[in-house]
C-alpha cells in the first residue's frame, strides 16, 4: 500500500473508533480495500487477495454484495467456433 493510502486508511479508521457505524468512512474503506483486492486477484496474490476480501467484507456494508458473492457469467465467441 502507498504511503497516501496508509495514511487515509488510518484516518479512516480513526474516524471509525470515534463513529462505528460512520457510512462514509465505512464506504471509504470498503472502496480502498476492495482497489487492493481486485490489484492482489490480478496479480495472482492468492493469499493477499483474501486478506483483503475479508477486509471488504468488513466494511462494505451490501455495496460490494454482488461481486463478493462469486457468481460471475462468462460468454466466449470463437473464430471459428
């Protein structure tokens, strides 16, 4: 994580310890950690990716409910088929 995002994680999470149930700051963090999962899935950082999914699933309070739950669609075309 960049210096920047270390920084306003903690005052995030400061926000939090003052405010649990503050959306704004609850978003803001489901927002940051799930950046980082997607960075940890594409790069094939299996264990990093669910450290962060969990982290998410903390914080996103139902914003990230439909891509947490992992049932995706997938169309291929092919030429020729």
């Amino acid at each position: 994580m960049a210096a920047a995002d270390g920084r306003w994680r903690e005052l995030l999470l400061q926000a939090l310890g003052h405010e649990p149930d503050n959306h704004p700051a609850r978003e803001a963090l489901a927002d940051l950690y799930w950046s980082r999962f997607v960075e940890a899935e594409e790069a094939g950082q299996t264990a990093t990716a669910q450290v962060f999914r969990a982290l998410v699933d903390q914080y996103h309070d139902g914003k990230y409910a439909i891509e947490l739950v992992g049932d995706g669609h997938l169309e291929l075309e092919s030429d020729p088929p």
